[in-house]
C-alpha cells in the first residue's frame, strides 16, 4: 500500500482515471467510423511534437499538443480528398510524421535520446501536476460534448451521407473528433508512452463491444474496463519495474482473452441446448 503515498503514483492513478472516462467514447467513435488506425497514426507522428520541444527547449508535451492539432486537421483533408482509399492518408502521415521525428531527433541526440525513450515507453513518475491538469480538463470537455451531442455523433458515426442531409456540419465535427483524439494522445503520452497509447485507447471498446451492443452501454462498460485495466497495469508497473503502457495493454489484453473464452463458452452451451 505504500504506493498511494507517493506523489508521482497519486498523479498516474487520477491521469490513468482521467484517461478512463474518455477512452471508451473516443474509442468507440473510432472503431464504428472504421478509423482505429488513426489513433495509432497520432500517436506515432506525435513524437515529432515531442522531438521539437527537445530540441527547441521547451516543454515539449505543448510542442505535441500543436503538431497533433495540425496533423488531425490535416488527416481529415486528405481523408476527403481520397474517400474511398482512407487507409492511404493514415500511412501518407505515419510516414511523414516518422520521417521527421527522427530528423529532428538526429539534429541533436545529446538533447533528444534519452528524453525520448520516456516518451516512447511512458514512466509513472514524468507525469507532472500540469499535465495531470491538463488530462482532467480534457476529459471533462469531452464528457460533456459526449453528452451534450451524443445524438449527432451517432448520426454522424454510422452515416455521413444522412448527417449532412440533416444540416450537420460534418467537416467541423470531423475536424473537432480528430484534433480531440490528438490532443488526448498527445497529453496521455508520458504515462502509458507512444507506441502503446492508442491500444489503451481502442481496447477499452474492442472488449466492451463483445458485451454490449448498446451504444451507452458499451461506453459505461468500457469505462468500467478501462479502469480497472489501467489501475492493475499501473500497480503491476510499479511492483515490476515494468513500462506502464506495456503493463496496462498485457492488462487489457487478458481481459479480451477472458471476455473470448467466456462468450464461446456461453455460445458453445446455447447450441447444445438448441441441439436438445
């Protein structure tokens, strides 16, 4: 129990609750608009945000926050542009968004190795009390647009073409969704780390898609998921010494293993009783 009283630990179980209130609803946002790879696209040309603040010396989690704000914007255009070949825009910016973070990385390597690696893995104790500010703020604007909008977002999430019959401005909802997932990538970096942000952001929903069918409810359910997932992968973080973002997905990963083997299980049983 001596965990809870450190401060760092204090700061990465409120960032990781944070970060369980919003992961399921852009998760699910993302799973249903066939675009989870964009969360995975975010999340690895954001470290050009993070190279750049390196480099330039300046808090580099503000950095992040302006590239993945432009990046989302621009990831929207191109998704217009080539419509019925969406998945080229994802691999268009990965590419880019790669090619320059390690550009940038190598103008200076004394600056940027070892700060990167944080970043890249994530650490319980980098969190800082101004990203953690940042963290609950952000959620707390996106539960409240969930609310506030859920009924456009539903519409706009199974069919574009009916959203924008109804008057909706679908370009701006897009743009919005997009620069939101950035910002929630960009600000959750240094807890659960680059290269595994986005699994902790879809799995909560992936896993609660398999109980519910419900749009509320597979968002509630993730919640609970998400929550759980992440408080367990931080405790085993800090026990093992282990990355926080590789802890919580092996976390989450088991529950989707779990969640499996439970449904064919109950599907196995509903067709023997069928059969009889």
């Amino acid at each position: 129990m001596e965990m809870f009283f450190h401060g760092f630990m204090q700061r990465a179980f409120l960032a990781s609750f944070s970060i369980s209130i919003i992961a399921p609803i852009l998760g699910l946002l993302l799973i249903l608009r066939r675009q989870s790879l964009m969360a995975d696209t975010l999340s690895h040309v954001s470290l050009a945000g993070v190279a750049l603040g390196l480099l330039l010396g300046v808090n580099p989690t503000w950095t992040n926050i302006l590239v993945v704000i432009i990046l989302a914007i621009i990831l929207e255009y191109l998704r217009t542009i080539y419509r019925s070949y969406s998945e080229l825009s994802v691999a268009l910016l990965m590419s880019a968004g790669m090619a320059i973070a390690l550009f940038l990385m190598s103008l200076n390597q004394a600056k940027t190795s070892v700060n990167i690696t944080q970043f890249l893995f994530g650490s319980i104790v980098t969190i800082s009390q101004e990203q953690l500010i940042l963290l609950v703020g952000l959620s707390i604007i996106i539960a409240l647009l969930y609310v506030f909008f859920r009924k456009p977002l539903y519409v706009l999430t199974f069919d574009e073409d009916t959203a924008f019959t109804a008057g909706l401005p679908i370009k701006r909802m897009s743009i919005l969704f997009n620069v939101l997932t950035g910002i929630t990538i960009a600000v959750s970096m240094p807890i659960v780390g680059a290269l595994l942000v986005s699994a902790i952001i879809i799995l909560p929903a992936a896993i609660a898609l398999r109980i519910s069918h419900h749009f509320n409810g597979v968002i509630l359910i993730g919640m609970v998921i998400a929550i759980s997932g992440m408080t367990s992968g931080l405790i085993l973080s800090y026990q093992f010494s282990t990355p926080p973002g590789a802890s919580i997905t092996l976390v989450f990963i088991a529950i989707f293993s779990l969640t499996l083997l439970f449904r064919t299980f109950l599907n196995i049983r509903k067709n023997r009783k069928t059969v009889v």
